[in-house]
C-alpha cells in the first residue's frame, strides 16, 4: 500500500525476500524463474522480473 496524504492506494506488485549467500546465487535464482517461461527481465531494474500469464504479456511485477 503506498500512502498519499490520508488516501491508501493499492500497488500492483510482488515482493520476495529470499536470503541468499552471494550475487551469484541471486542470480542463479533469477534465471531458474526466468527459464520457466512465466517470469521475463525488466530492462531497467536489476531486481525486477515481471509475472507473465501469456507469453509476451508484461504483467505484475516480481521484486526480488
């Protein structure tokens, strides 16, 4: 929920926390997600993947 003023608004996201040893283990994470085929990378941010129900689909995103 992301507050603004006295309004809460409801952010379409999913937030994982997963504790890992080394970048490469955070890594390795993100491509075993991505090699299902339902999680693609987003370009911008190191780490955010984004959920896709159909291929090609941009969908929620994943927040690792």
């Amino acid at each position: 929920m992301v507050s603004s003023g006295s309004t809460l608004v409801a952010g379409r996201s999913i937030d994982l926390a997963v504790a890992l040893d080394s970048w490469p283990q955070f890594d390795a994470v993100k491509r075993r997600l991505i090699q299902t085929g339902a999680f693609a990378l987003d370009g911008s941010t190191m780490h955010r993947l984004f959920y896709q129900e159909r291929p090609g689909q941009q969908g929620c995103p994943l927040d690792l």
